[in-house]
C-alpha cells in the first residue's frame, strides 16, 4: 500500500514537473519525543524551503523561523540545507512528509520521507505475518538503540529464546546490538499460529518493553473459502440449468403429443339423407 502511494506521489510531481528528484526515508520516533526531517543537502545556495505535513499543513521554513511546536534546523540556506524539527510527536504525524526545496529555478528538489510514531520503543516490524515455510518475525527498537536481550512467547506460552534454539526455530542472525531481534520458523506447526508476542530490554532503559504478531493461515483458508464457493456457484448454476433443459423437454413433449392426439382424433361426418 505504501508502495502504491508513493509511486502514485511521485507519478503527480512529475507530471506537475516540480521535482526533479524523489527519495523515500524511514523515520521512526517514539510518541512524545522530539525529531527531526532533514533534506537532503543540496551542496548550493538555496532560496526557500517548506515542508508539507501528512494532514496537510505547510511548514515554511527559514533560520530565521522559530516556533513553539517546530523549528528550523541545519546549517544555513547558504549551504543547501534545510531541515524541520518537530518539538513532540504524534500520533497525527504517522504519514508522508514531502520536503520542498530550491533557489528560483521551475524545478524544485523533492524528498520523501515516512514517520512512523510509536508508543514504546520496540516496535514489530510487521503486526501480521502469513505462516509458512520460510516465515520469520523481527521487532526492533527506534533508532536502531542496542538491546541488552530479547525473547518470545508463543500462542500457547511457552518462551523462546532466538539464540538458544537450533530444531524448530532459529535467530535468524539476530543483532542485539543494532536493536533487532529476530525469530525464524525451521518448522512451522499449527501451535505457532495466534499471537507472538516479542520482549525486549533496551540498554538504556530499566524495564522491558514489548509488543504482539499476529502469525495466521488466512491466505489458506481464503484461498480454501474461495474454492468451496467456486464449487457452489458451478454447482448451482448446473443445478439450474438441468431444471430449465427438462422443463423444455417436458414442455416440448407436451406439445408434441397435444398434435398427435389432435390429429388422430376420428372427424365425425354428417351423414343424414334428405
């Protein structure tokens, strides 16, 4: 979905011919926090540079800019560059941001960027995850923060740590230092469908943090669904057309024999002599 937006985004620039460059960028950021949107810099003077929100509200930015909720950040527009900062984030910044820049020409400079705001530090990477033969789960901490350890718990309980497995799961090269963990399935069995739930502990944080996956089998039963009403559909529409074929046959019958009895019908003559 994501995917489709942004091409769809940046087919309309193209043709409006505002932007000559299209880049996409990942920002995570835990609610309440401060962030920050940098623009690329583009290594030359530039002459203005504004920022338009996912809700559509336009941010036009300045060193000389200040405001209580933003601010202006970066090295000046002298050096080509620009940058927002966000004093506390949102929920209602979950979205695309587009930064706009340039220096008087009909062509301006378009970055991209996607924020993603977040209650806890840890996060899933993906909330739904289709079981399968290759099916693995990640969760990861904002901004990439080291974690001290992490570990799972399946549907039915039962705790799995990523680096002491080897038979049925696997960890996937887990990387504790740059905040992922990571839970591969070598043999999925029905007992890991319903809700994971991943556990970590952040290096700078006292208490551990956590999240949920959803592992499911819909696409099977969809597909399984799917066929079944296929069959009905074939089913019934035969069903219907034997029912019209032999009432017409029937019909057809009818008045075949309603001619023949008609015609074999004896013609009373009257024969009376004057």
């Amino acid at each position: 979905m994501r995917f489709l937006i942004v091409f769809l985004f940046y087919i309309t620039l193209y043709r409006g011919g505002h932007t000559n460059n299209v880049i996409i960028n990942d920002i995570p950021v835990l609610k309440g926090e401060t962030y920050d949107i940098k623009c690329p810099s583009l290594n030359s003077h530039i002459a203005y540079c504004w920022v338009l929100s996912p809700n559509g509200t336009i941010f036009s930015l300045s060193p000389r800019v200040t405001n209580l909720n933003y601010n202006y950040t970066g090295a000046g527009f002298a050096a080509g560059e620009c940058g927002i900062r966000i004093r506390s984030s949102s929920i209602t910044d979950n979205g695309l941001w587009k930064c706009n820049m340039g220096n008087l020409d009909p062509v301006d400079y378009v970055a991209v960027f996607n924020v993603s705001v977040h209650d806890t530090p840890l996060v899933a990477k993906e909330k739904m995850v289709l079981l399968k033969r290759s099916t693995n789960i990640t969760c990861e901490t904002n901004n990439n923060t080291p974690l001290e350890y992490c570990r799972y718990v399946r549907p039915d309980g039962r705790g799995i740590f990523p680096m002491s497995e080897s038979s049925t799961y696997s960890d996937f090269g887990i990387t504790l230092q740059g905040g992922r963990c990571s839970l591969v399935f070598l043999n999925p069995t029905s007992l890991d469908l319903g809700n994971w739930t991943c556990i970590a502990k952040p290096i700078t944080d006292p208490v551990e943090y956590f999240d949920t996956i959803l592992i499911h089998n819909y696409e099977y039963r969809n597909s399984k669904n799917a066929a079944t009403s296929a069959i009905f559909w074939i089913l019934y529409i035969l069903s219907v057309t034997a029912i019209i074929v032999l009432s017409m046959l029937i019909l057809f019958k009818l008045r075949i024999d309603s001619r023949t009895s008609s015609q074999a019908r004896p013609v009373i003559s009257d024969s009376t002599s004057y």
